[in-house]
C-alpha cells in the first residue's frame, strides 16, 4: 500500500520536531526518523495501530509513539497519515475527518 502524508501531519512533525530541538536537536532528528520508520511498517501492516477512541471506526487508526498519537486511514490503495497530536491534547474529530475525506 502507498502511504501518503496529508499537510496537517507534515506541518505537525514539523512542528513537534521543531520544539524538540530547542532542548536537543539530535533528540529532535532521533523522534523525527522514527515516526517515519513506524509509519513506513504500516505498508506491509496497515492494521497494526489501535483503533482510534473517538472514531471507533476500523478504518481511523493510531500508532503511539512516546506521548505522541500518528493518526492514519486506511483506504482501499493506500494509507493516509492525517495528524499527530500529544496524547493529553483532545482530539479534534473535525479535523481528522476532513483530512480523511470521509465526511
């Protein structure tokens, strides 16, 4: 399956990345490169990631990463990385949903 990246989910690693750095930017590198090698897994094993809580759809999936949420959707031929949020920030359902293209 192809993986795709929405805006929302490059401007968020972007951002996170960003503010890692400011305290250790070899931390920031680090954090960076693994987000992306989990979400490279996720080709091979779309279904790896759990359910997400406030979509309760098969379809909406997150892989946790630190104290960090990857929200993806799985598509008939490919997966799309719609956002990474904190885990103690809520979760808009809106903007997951309009990045899907489900709504």
């Amino acid at each position: 399956m192809k993986i795709i990246w929405s805006p929302l989910a490059i401007d968020r690693a972007s951002e996170i990345a960003e503010y890692i750095a400011q305290d250790k930017p070899s931390a920031a590198e680090k954090w960076i490169n693994t987000v992306f090698s989990k979400v490279e897994r996720l080709e091979f094993s779309p279904e790896i990631g759990r359910v997400v809580p406030e979509i309760r759809n098969n379809r909406f999936r997150e892989l946790i990463y630190r104290n960090y949420r990857i929200i993806y959707h799985i598509e008939k031929t490919q997966i799309s990385i719609l956002t990474i949020r904190h885990g103690k920030q809520i979760l808009p359902i809106d903007e997951v949903l309009e990045n899907s293209g489900d709504n």
